[in-house]
C-alpha cells in the first residue's frame, strides 16, 4: 500500500544489511543517524526573487563577476615540454644529440627499456607517416606503450583542448601532439600535466631538425661553423632552423623568392641572439656558393595546396637540381630533405638519388632525435 504524502521524504525502517553496514562520519553525525527531510513551504515570490536576483555564491557567478583564474597544473620536478628548439639551452642540445648517437647503434638490442610500463598519447590533428612511425617504434623500442589519437577526437572542436590535455594527462605519461596551430600547441601545454612535445605545428617542427642536426654531426663531426642554405618557402621548417640558430654558431642562409621570407620576429630574435651568421638572399645560385648542405621543402604545404599554380610562378628558379649543387663550388654538399619531397618541383628526381642525399638518413634520425628527446623531457637524462 502507498503511503499519504505527508510532505516529508520516508526513510527506510528496516536496519542495513552486513554488506553496507559501514558508517561514514563526520564529527559526532553519522549515517545512522538519519532524519526526515522535510519540504519547506514555498510562495511564488521566492522564485520570483530568484529568477531576478543574482545569487552570490562563490561558485555561480554573475556576469559582473571577475573571471576565475586559470588553473595550471605544473609538471613533476625534472620534467619540462619540449615546444621548441629555444626550450633548450646550447649545452641541453648537445647533450640531447649525444644522447641519440649513443641510443642509435644499442635501440634495437632490448637494453634500453626505460619507458617500460609508461605510455605515451600521440595526437594527430594533422596527419603524418614519419611522425607517427618514429615516435611509436621509438617509445616501443624503449620499452613504452604509444596509443593513437586521430582527429576523431577533434581537439579545439569537439572538445575543448584544455580538457582533452587534462585528461589525456591522467591516463598517459607524456603526449607528442602534431597540430595545425601552434597556439593550439600552447594551451595544451598549459593545461598538461605530463610533458608535451611538439610533433609539428604551422609555427615551427623542432624534432625535424633536431634529426637534422643530429645527420650533419654524423656526418661533419659537428654543427658549429657550418653552412647550411636552406632554399624554398620560410616555413615552419625554416623557423626551426632559426631557433637553432639561436643556440648554436653556424651560418644559416634563407633563400626564398620575395614575400616568402621567414617571418620576420623569428629572424630578429635568432638575430638578436648573437650567436649564428644569419642571411636572407633571393639568389639561390649565389646563396649556395660554399656550401655544407642544401636544404629544401615543399612549395606548398598541407592546406596550401590550392595555392600551387601560383606558387609554383613565384618559385621559378628554387628547384634544387644538379647544377645548384655544383654551384656550391664543393663536391660533398650535402642535399637535405625533410619529407615527403614532390620530385619535379622542389627537387629533381637526379639529386634526391645522387649519392650527396642524406634524406632518408634524415628520415631515420627523427627516431633517434625523439628518443632522446622523450628521455630528457621525462627527466631521465641521469638514468641513461
């Protein structure tokens, strides 16, 4: 039989059973001790009041209400985000590219498992074959568990990218996101609370040329003194390049057909540096003369491609071919390429197959530059 509603909320009679008899208390009032609730009277002038009337409480604001202060979860001791070249030090980078050549020759026999039991959330938003494929056979080389996040999670849009930094973060020890926009980059960075390395955004590609330099230490003994001549579009590429730049004397060359220049912020800080010879030029024949690599890219990027027919005009005169390599007056000038390369525009088919091509070397010190890399931003470098 139903009850009279007697405008109170019945409790039940009938003691817990064994399987909940556990109390929760707090002072001298515990769970036992249950009151009936009780359904205050009510007027239409309370709700009235109400519906008019901002409620105070701290937790609902009103409009006039200052915006609560953004919550930044810092990273453990030892930990740090790897979002640029900059981030680093000079010496933090040598020691980053020793680290990858002593890594190079033991990852394969099983003796470096320092990422055992840890996993590492990669973010695709802009996708990749190279990126995903270093840095996942990288992490689980070392012992590591890498899981794939594609644009179906649809950071910045399906969600808020400050709660998907946060809750990647509870599940995962470190995330590598490859993103279109670099601010994008940053307020996943805010709001992680494991490190977050950058996969590449529109802004800069930091573990491209860290591999890069990585191939010409290989190969020249050593960065310092050399010159690079990168010819093609400013890009992201080239605006890694300058933060290098930034931290380790070489001289660094920008050729590109006017209004294709780096920006110009990233050439007056790299500049302001102090610390590498830095050009502009227009002239790739004179730029490359002397020497050490050539480097180029795309002439157009992803999300540019409906530029193509106009670009491909502005970049009459860039392609690397044979005769721009003979023009650097030395016979070992080293072709550098990040990938994917559109041979018959940027570069001919002749020089990505001549013996001074160096781009699939390249290609696999990204793995070895993102190991170490991971290892340093983890706060491992003492383990190692």
């Amino acid at each position: 039989m139903v009850p009279k509603d007697t405008g109170t909320m019945a409790t039940a009679d009938a003691a817990p059973s064994n399987a909940r008899s556990a109390r929760f208390t707090s002072g001298s009032w515990s769970c036992s001790q249950r009151q009936p609730l009780t359904f205050l009277p009510s007027s239409p002038g309370v709700f009235q009041r109400c519906r008019h009337q901002p409620h105070n409480h701290p937790l609902r604001r009103s409009p006039r209400s200052p915006p609560l202060p953004a919550l930044r979860l810092a990273l453990p001791s030892g930990q740090r985000h790897f979002l640029s070249i900059d981030a680093f030090d000079a010496r933090q980078i040598r020691e980053c590219l020793q680290l990858a050549a002593r890594l190079k020759p033991q990852i394969r026999s099983g003796s470096c498992r320092i990422f055992a039991n840890k996993t590492l959330a990669m973010i695709f938003a802009k996708p990749s074959a190279r990126t995903r494929i270093s840095f996942e056979t990288g992490f689980h080389l070392m012992g590591g568990h890498a899981l794939l996040l594609g644009d179906e999670i649809g950071i910045g849009k399906r969600e808020a990218t400050k709660d998907i930094a946060r809750v990647v973060s509870r599940f995962n020890d470190m995330i590598m996101a490859r993103l279109y926009a670099h601010s994008d980059l940053e307020e996943l960075a805010h709001h992680a609370s494991v490190p977050v390395i950058n996969g590449l955004t529109d802004l800069n590609h930091p573990c491209q040329i860290m591999a890069d330099a990585l191939t010409l230490c290989e190969l020249r003994g050593s960065l310092d003194g050399a010159k690079v001549v990168y010819v093609g579009d400013g890009n992201n590429i080239v605006h890694s390049w300058l933060e290098l730049a930034s931290r380790i004397g070489f001289q660094l060359v920008c050729c590109c057909p006017p209004g294709y220049e780096p920006r110009a912020d990233m050439l007056q800080r790299a500049r302001a540096a102090g610390v590498s010879d830095i050009h502009v030029s227009h002239q790739p024949h004179e730029a490359v003369r002397g020497a050490d690599a050539i480097y180029t890219d795309v002439w157009a990027s992803m999300g540019q491609k409906e530029q193509i027919a106009e670009r491909e005009r502005a970049f009459t005169g860039f392609q690397v071919d044979a005769a721009l390599l003979r023009a650097t007056g030395k016979p070992n000038t080293l072709f550098m390429h990040c990938l994917p390369a559109e041979r018959g525009r940027e570069v001919t088919d002749e020089v990505m197959e001549s013996p001074q091509s160096v781009v699939f070397q390249q290609a696999e010190n990204r793995m070895h530059a993102q190991n170490a890399i991971m290892v340093m931003c983890a706060g491992l470098m003492d383990a190692m």
